[in-house]
C-alpha cells in the first residue's frame, strides 16, 4: 500500500532576525502537517519542536516569536507532516541574523 502525498515550505525571503517574530508558511496534499522543527546549527541549545494547533494547519501559517532563538547563524527549518502509512518531512535553510 502507499499514498501519494506532498508537502510545502514557504520561508522569508530575506534572512530572519533573532529579535523579530517571522512567520513560516505551509500546505499539504493528502498528509497531516503535525510539527515545524527548528533547528540552529550555531546553538546546541537552539532546536525547537513546534507541534501546530488546529487553526494553525487550517491557516497554513505559524509565527515564530523573537528571541526564541539565542545564536546567529544557519537555521534548519523542518516541516513534519504524519499520514497513517508513515512520516513525510521537508527541509529548508534560512540565515538568522542579530539585527
């Protein structure tokens, strides 16, 4: 058995500051989005799960608040969507800067 199934991650366009909240932008096809995972490669101490709330995944849309993460430097953000024949993740790299 398998399913066909596709995820979306949309980032800024722009590097993202550390002391400004951002949003990250998503959408699914045939697959629950359960989780956005934060993880700064600059800060052993900066990775994040965010697990989503209902009117997150109806809204497509999560705001990362400022000062949640500490260090500058690369940012993997990881979209994690969850179907019953398994685990979907997508993967994208954002610059996080101090200003």
């Amino acid at each position: 058995e398998f399913a066909v199934c596709d995820l979306e991650l949309r980032l800024p366009s722009e590097p993202v500051s550390m002391n400004r909240e951002w949003k990250v932008d998503f959408g699914s096809k045939n697959i629950d989005v359960i989780a956005v995972y934060l993880w700064n490669s600059a800060d052993s101490y900066g990775r994040h799960p965010i697990f989503l709330t209902e009117a997150q995944r109806k809204a497509g849309s999560i705001t990362i608040p400022s000062d949640l993460l500490k260090k500058p430097g690369s940012l993997q953000v990881w979209l994690i969507g969850e179907h019953p024949l398994g685990r979907l993740k997508l993967r994208k790299d954002i610059p996080l800067v101090k200003s």
